[in-house]
C-alpha cells in the first residue's frame, strides 16, 4: 500500500509537536537556580575627610559552618539546610569585603580606602562573618540573621595596636517569605551593621 508524501510529512509534523511539548513539559519540571547579589545603601559621599590616614580593609572571613554559596536555613536548634536553588552569585565573604571598602570609602572617614594591598596603612580593619543565615525555627515566621565582628587596628612603631572589637548583631522578620524578601533582608541588616560601624569608628578615630 502506497502512502502519500503529504500524508507522510503530516505524521512527521505530529510526531515532532508530540516531541516537543513532551521535551517542554519535562524540562519545566526542573526548577532553575537563582544567584543573587548584596546591595548596600551607601552614605552620601563626603568631599572633604577629617581624618587624612588610610585604612586598609583586609578580606572578609566566615566561619565554616556559613561558608557556602548556598543559602543556609536553620530549621531548629540543632539542625541547619542549605537551597541548592537559591545560592550567592559571589561568595558572601567577598561581597561583604567589597561593599564594607566602598562604605567606608562614601564615609569621609578617611582620606583613603583600599583592599588588602601590600602598601602599609595606618589603620587596618578585619571582619568575621559569625552568622548568615534564615532561622525557619518559628513558621510561619522567618528572621534573616546576620552577626559579624570588626577588629580596627592602628599602626605603630611598635607593631599593629587593637583600637577596638566589636560584634553586631541583627535579626529581623522576612515580611515577603520568599528568597528575594530575605535579600532584602540581609541587605537592610548590612546596612545597619555598617551604620553602626561607621559610627563607631568615627569616635575612635577623628
């Protein structure tokens, strides 16, 4: 029996639409990761520093148990999970050292900032990344928490002196429960967290 060639490229046509949206529907079924980035409010920049010293901002550190790209969820007291979807762009140690230089930069607090440099400075400041996660302990609420510690130190004749340690603190409700809203979240948090450092700096040094 003969089959006509229009008859032919009709079953063809069906078989590959029939493809395709079975192809569509599998490949939907997978979620996609996201990457996401800290964003910061910076102060408005000043023109003039009080102060004419450099500081040198030395590379963000994070302790083992936050140091990964996956954002991490406490579920309870003792248990933690990292969202294989949901992940950092960059590592959060190295946004946090970028966005606290450029911070400290539109400060007007000294009259120079720079990275971690071989060039001697005449203050040095380290930071410590303690916590970075979301506590999902209490649904339906959710906190974004994020603690860091910075040590000024200031060069002498006689080596590098401590000006002073301190440890902030924040922890507030992701009011959208969704990973953009947690952003949100530890982007107001750092904003706090540098607010008060830039603060505090200010009276130890101008």
């Amino acid at each position: 029996m003969k089959v006509s060639k229009y008859r032919i490229i009709i079953i063809l046509s069906l078989v590959l639409s029939t493809t395709l949206v079975l192809s569509s529907c599998v490949s939907s079924s997978y979620p996609v990761r996201q990457a996401y980035m800290l964003q910061a409010k910076y102060p408005h920049a000043k023109r003039h520093a009080h102060n004419r010293s450099q500081l040198q901002v030395l590379g963000t550190t994070i302790v083992p148990q936050f140091a990964t790209s996956e954002i991490v969820y406490r579920l309870s007291h003792l248990t933690y999970t990292t969202d294989y979807y949901n992940i950092f762009f960059i590592p959060p140690a190295q946004q946090i050292t970028q966005i606290t230089t450029l911070w400290l930069q539109h400060s007007g607090l000294f009259g120079d900032v720079v990275n971690a440099s071989l060039i001697p400075s005449d203050y040095y400041l380290q930071s410590k990344v303690l916590q970075l996660y979301a506590d999902n302990q209490h649904k339906p609420k959710v906190f974004g928490v994020l603690t860091m510690q910075f040590t000024l130190l200031q060069q002498t004749q006689a080596g590098r002196r401590i000006v002073f340690v301190k440890t902030y603190a924040q922890q507030l409700p992701v009011l959208a429960r969704n990973t953009h809203g947690l952003i949100r979240v530890w982007n107001h948090e750092l904003d706090n967290i540098l607010t008060k450092l830039t603060r505090d700096i200010r009276r130890k040094v101008s």
